[in-house]
C-alpha cells in the first residue's frame, strides 16, 4: 500500500517499482521482525518523468543496532535487481533518533525528500 502511494508521489519507472516491490518482499520474509521502516529518498524522486536515476537511494531502519545483520540487508539491497542500482543505507532506529536530534543534513534530506514505503508499526515509533 505504501509502494503504491510512493509511485503515485513520485516519477518511479516500472522497473524501479518492480525493483522495490522484490526489496519489500525479500526483507519482510527474512526480517520483517527486524526492520522498523523503508524509506526512499533523493532530490530525482518528485522531478519530472524523464529524469535518468543511477541508482535509488534506500533508507532501511532496523529496531535495533546489528553491524552483521545490517551488512546482510544492505547485500540484499545491492543484488536485488540488475537493472536498477539501489543504494542502501541500513541503520538503527536509534541512530536515526541521534540524526535527528542533531537535525544532521542526512536527517534533513531524509524528511525532506523521503517517501515511505514500509512501516512496521510493532517496531516504529
């Protein structure tokens, strides 16, 4: 429901949807206990339909800080489709409460530009 709403928001191709929808389904079998939110983000997401993207720009927060699972999401991420790069970035949910309570310009940029499209309601607060 949130992918589709994030394709209606933004100029996503077929193939980046298609990308994205493989993510969704691949984290949520393996970790759906584990990851809290999917957020993508990036100025060339709300640009017009002709815009040519290297690659997608993926936030996954975790519930909880793990270097050995996070290095796993972000594998998934990058092999997940050959013909669109997704860029992960996997964090902790309290890593992303420390960057926005510094108000970082990562933070800045996520809320800014950032599209959800995955919310675990158990894990996110």
């Amino acid at each position: 429901m949130l992918l589709q709403q994030a394709a209606e928001q933004t100029n996503l191709n077929s193939e980046e949807i298609r990308a994205l929808e493989k993510l969704l389904k691949r984290v949520k079998d393996k970790y759906q206990n584990v990851i809290s939110t999917i957020i993508i983000y990036g100025t060339t997401l709300r640009q017009g339909a002709d815009v040519k993207r290297k690659d997608l720009n993926v936030l996954i927060i975790m519930g909880h800080k793990d270097t050995d699972l996070a290095r796993k999401i972000s594998e998934i991420a990058e092999n997940i489709d050959k013909k669109v790069t997704l860029d992960p970035k996997v964090i902790s949910l309290e890593e992303y409460c420390t960057e926005a309570q510094y108000e970082t310009s990562f933070y800045n940029k996520v809320t800014q530009e950032g599209i959800e499209v995955y919310k675990n309601a158990a894990l996110a607060s």
